[in-house]
C-alpha cells in the first residue's frame, strides 16, 4: 500500500504538522521565511519514516523537492483573490506528484512499517483525511458564500464549528463502513434540530443557506470515503 502512505504523509505534513502561523510566514515572507523549508523537511521525513525502505530515501527527496517548488510557485503567483484557487492547484500537483512516484516505484517490494495489515493503513489515511485536510477543503470550497456578517458568531464556541463537522464525518463514515445507513438520517435530523433551529430564529437566510451546503458537502464526502473504504478493503484481505 505504497500509494496509501504516501497520501497520509501528505495530509499530515500539510495539514496538522503545518500550523496556521507556518502558512501566514510563507506568503509574507515566501523565499526568506524558514518556514517553507522546516515544512518541506518535515515531508521528507514523514515519507522516508512511513515507506521506511533505504531504496526510497532518494523519491522521498524527490517529492520534498517537487513540494517546495510548487510551494514556491503558488506563493509568488497567488493574490488575495485567488487563495481558493491557487490551493487546489498546489494540491493538484501534489497528488500528481505522488502518483508518479507510485508508478515509477510500484514494481519494488515495500515492506509495512511494524508489519501492520494494509486494511489498517487505508483505515488509518481515511479517518485522518476527514478531518483538518477536509475542513479545509470545505473551507476553500465554500469561501465564496461566506456571509459578510459576523454577529452570527456571538456566543459562540472558538472553533466549534470546525469540531462538529470533524466528529458528524467520522460518525457519518463509521455508520457507512457498518452499514447502519439509517443511523446517518438520524445524525443529520439531530442535527437539524439544534443547528437550524437556531438559524431559522436568526432569520439570515444567507447564513442558513451557508451552513446547509457545508453540511451536506460534509455529509457527502464523509459517505463517498466510506463507501471507497468498503470498496477497496475487500480487495485487502
């Protein structure tokens, strides 16, 4: 599971191993902050420790150079404007990267690092996948229809937002690997009881328009990653 790994050591180097002041010091200062080459370095040793193969330290080098030019590239060329755009392009290049790196190196034997079963390693890139990497990507998708107003968040928890759309995926994507399809109408309807309740009383039908489509952009990919999880574990055993 070559190509597992080396997805999860790409939403974990740039994603939770990437804190927000890390992203904030590259587009201010690009070639001169030392951020960039912390991050990159970090990718480095993610891959090498995750493929953990002598023979694949030099294709880890490979990706980790091809990181920091497309960091580079997306740094010096996107505006204020253009963030949402420039970000799924970075991301684009990143998993073309390593898809041919797969490629070139799918004909060698790989050896598991701790020996742990492939279905573990597909489990565990999922779960992680749907949390920070999604988040953001929900972010940048819907970053467009963000409501100019922010007296909707007054009393609100920091961050809570971003939590519960963490917790109602991992949910969501365990009911689907079970099969408990039912139990999903469920979390949603719970849902729907406390978030739009409150909306509706708000009367701003921007932001309940707003929320409605992270939620089932939420719910959606949640259930796409289960049902991909069930697909390919079968072919695992």
């Amino acid at each position: 599971m070559l190509i597992t790994k080396l997805i999860l050591a790409h939403l974990l180097g740039d994603f939770i191993l990437q804190p927000n002041a890390w992203v904030s010091a590259k587009e201010k200062k690009k070639l001169k902050a030392w951020q960039l080459y912390i991050h990159v370095i970090i990718h480095f040793i993610v891959l090498s420790t995750l493929v953990w193969q002598i023979s694949f330290i030099k294709w880890a080098a490979v990706l980790a150079g091809v990181h920091l030019f497309t960091d580079l590239f997306k740094l010096y060329f996107q505006q204020k404007h253009t963030k949402r755009f420039w970000f799924f392009a970075d991301q684009t290049v990143h998993i073309i990267a390593i898809l041919a790196i797969w490629i070139i190196y799918e004909s060698k034997v790989i050896i598991p690092i701790f020996a742990i079963h492939q279905n573990v390693w597909l489990l565990v890139t999922c779960l992680y996948a749907l949390t920070h990497p999604v988040s953001v990507l929900i972010r940048n998708v819907i970053s467009r229809w963000t409501p100019e107003t922010t007296d909707d968040n007054t009393g609100s928890l920091e961050n809570a937002g971003n939590y519960i759309g963490i917790l109602e995926r991992l949910f969501v994507f365990t009911f689907v690997v079970l099969g408990h399809w039912d139990s999903i109408g469920f979390l949603l309807a719970a849902k729907s009881v406390f978030r739009f309740g409150d909306l509706k009383e708000s009367k701003d039908r921007k932001l309940t328009e707003y929320v409605l489509i992270g939620t089932l952009f939420s719910f959606g990919i949640a259930v796409l990653t289960g049902i991909t999880y069930n697909y390919f574990s079968v072919y695992l055993q």
